[in-house]
C-alpha cells in the first residue's frame, strides 16, 4: 500500500487504483483533446505503441521517441540498480516511459499533475500487463506528503520544470524545496535519481538554444543574470533552470542528501546513447571522449538535428576538454544518484 496526505486526508492506495486531485495548468506537449482521444483509441484496443506511432512517428518523430524509445530505460542499471526493490516514486511520470517498464518488477506511484498523461499511463499500463505493480496520483507533488516509505524517487526531466507553473512561488527557492521533501520521503537508504540538462552544457555554450525556453543563449548564463536577461527579452519570468554539475551537488548536499554520484548523459538523458559514470573526476569520460566519435546531438527543444560543422566543432571541443581533463563539466546532460 501507498500512503499519503492529501490536504489534510489521509489516502491509502491499493495496486491499480487512482487518486486525483485536479489542476488546470501544466506541462503539456499534446493538445489535452489530441491526448484523450489517444487514450479513447487504447480503451478501443489499440495497442498503444501502435497508436503513438501511427500519430507522432511521422509527423513529431522526435515526440514519437521521446513516448515510445526502448532507450528512456536506459539509465535503470548503471544509475538506477536493477536490483532496487521497494516501491518507487515516479515524479512527473510524463507518458509512463519509466514508470511501466519499472513497474514489470517494482511496486510504483505514477504522480502526474496533467490528468490526461495519467489518462495515457494507465491505459498504456493495462496493456502492458503492469497496471497490479502501479498505482496512480494526479496531483503536484507539492501537495501531497507521503511518509517515509520510497526505496527510489525518480524525477526525470522534473526538477527543472517544478517552478515553472506556479506564479506566486520563487522557480529557483521551489527547486530546493522540492530537493528537501524528496530526501524527507525516502525511506532509509532510499535514492533519488535525477534526469536534467548542464546548464553549461558544450552545446548550448556554442549557441544551441536551451531546451526549456526555445531560444540560445540566455539558460547558459548564471541564474540571475539569465533572468534579466529573460524579462529584458520577453517581458516574463524566467521560470525553468538548470544548473552545473558543481551547482547541482551543491543543491544537493544542502537539501540534505550524503553521497552524490553523477553521470554524463550522450547526447541527453532523454533519449541516452551513453551513460558514463563521472567518479574520478571523470576520467571514464574523458577516456571515451578521446576513443570514440560521440553521438550526434540535436536541438533539445525541437529535437532538429544540429548541422554538421556544428557537430565537428563539438567534437573538436570536446577532444579538447577532455585533453585538459575538465569535459565533465560540459556534457549535455546528467543522470544524478543521491542517497
Ligand atoms: C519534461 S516532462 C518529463 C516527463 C517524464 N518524466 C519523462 O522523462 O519523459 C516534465 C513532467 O513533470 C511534471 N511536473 C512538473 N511540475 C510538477 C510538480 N510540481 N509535481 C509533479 N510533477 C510535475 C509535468 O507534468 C511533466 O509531466
């Protein structure tokens, strides 16, 4: 059982049963209509990889892998241990690309704000055959408390995004925030694993634009000034940040957790082609970075492929930093274990 408060209700959720506490805005990528007539489809019996491919393979590729690539998985082993049991929290389960596949062997909570991505999870879930290892909750995770009680708490693509809804709060002081109530949540010995963008990433630092925001050179920048910057180009908030890898310890640390091991994520930890731990100070990186060609990358927030000299000119980069032993803190992504 998965227990938690809920505005003061205490909720017990069995194995495939749901609690739902709506709101309006959030993270979309799919029209809510184009979304729900997707899961009218699946109640229909379409197989679901079907579905997602017959709409988005031709037309979104780049959505299309984001749903439906073997390759979301990929960090469950060298980050996340396969052998993890207990149950896991999936914060911001998006489609359920990781949460049903966990779910094959782990008890899991899919939390999701967007009624229509738990919608899709739980359909997809059924046909999976996975739906007795999930349960699922629609709300933001800042409204709910649980006890102790995660073996891992998974937040891939998240803890940029957890500011970005909400305008009465601080984007960057809610992230800490987040970091403090996911260490409070983990039983002990539990882990957090995290899945985001290097705000120095080589590729944005050559003028790719950010993944959050559309547009070059601006997320690079420290916080602050990348925020002027925002409202000087836009008039709005800056509301999504990433950070460097000494950052992001740093955050971390003083949220509480003990021992942070990162990852370098080629081309990015949403659709990962290589995963390689950066213990010692990154040499496993760096001896990689100097033996093989790296994968191509491309535009994180269209998923457009990167032009050829631009990708050389990674390359050249890269070999460099690399020489100088220092390319750890310019890869695109990273994948984080906390504990
Ligand atoms: C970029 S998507 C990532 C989805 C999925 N984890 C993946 O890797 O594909 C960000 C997700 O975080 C969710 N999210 C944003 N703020 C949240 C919050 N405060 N609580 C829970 N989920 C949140 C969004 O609804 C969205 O599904």
């Amino acid at each position: 059982m998965i227990r938690f408060t809920c505005q003061g209700q205490a909720v017990t959720l069995a194995p495939g049963e749901h609690f739902s506490r709506p709101r309006e805005l959030g993270f979309r990528d799919t029209p809510a209509t184009e979304l729900l007539e997707l899961v009218a489809e699946l109640e229909r019996g379409t197989p679901w990889r079907d579905a997602v491919a017959r709409r988005f393979a031709g037309a979104k590729p780049w959505l299309h892998a984001i749903v439906a690539s073997s390759t979301r998985t990929a960090f469950i082993g060298p980050v996340l241990p396969s052998e993890t049991t207990g149950p896991v929290l999936d914060i911001g389960a998006g489609w359920g690309q990781l949460a049903r596949p966990l779910a094959a062997t782990r008890r899991v909570l899919a939390l999701e704000p967007v009624a229509e991505r738990l919608a899709f999870i739980r359909a997809a879930a059924r046909q999976d055959g996975v739906d007795g290892n999930l349960s699922y909750l629609e709300a933001d995770y800042f409204e709910v408390e649980f006890a102790p009680q995660f073996a891992a708490i998974c937040a891939i693509g998240v803890l940029e995004w957890v500011g970005a809804f909400q305008a009465a709060v601080d984007p960057q002081a809610r992230q800490v925030d987040f970091l403090r109530k996911v260490r409070r949540e983990l039983a002990p010995g539990g882990m957090l694993v995290l899945g985001i963008e290097n705000r120095l990433g080589l590729k944005y630092l050559l003028g790719c634009p950010d993944d959050h925001i559309g547009v070059p050179d601006i997320a690079q920048l420290p916080a602050r000034l990348a925020a002027m910057r925002w409202q000087q180009a836009t008039q709005g908030t800056l509301r999504s940040f990433t950070y460097s890898l000494d950052e992001l310890r740093r955050l971390l640390l003083q949220a509480g957790f003990e021992r942070v091991e990162f990852f370098a994520a080629f081309p990015d930890y949403k659709l990962p082609r290589q995963i390689i731990s950066l213990a010692d100070g990154g040499a496993a990186l760096h001896a990689w970075l100097l033996a093989h060609p790296i994968p191509p990358e491309h535009n994180g927030y269209d998923g457009s492929p990167l032009p050829a000299a631009f990708q050389q000119t990674l390359a050249a980069r890269y070999h460099e930093l690399a020489t100088q032993g220092v390319a750890r803190h310019f890869a695109p992504s990273f994948f984080v274990r906390a504990t």
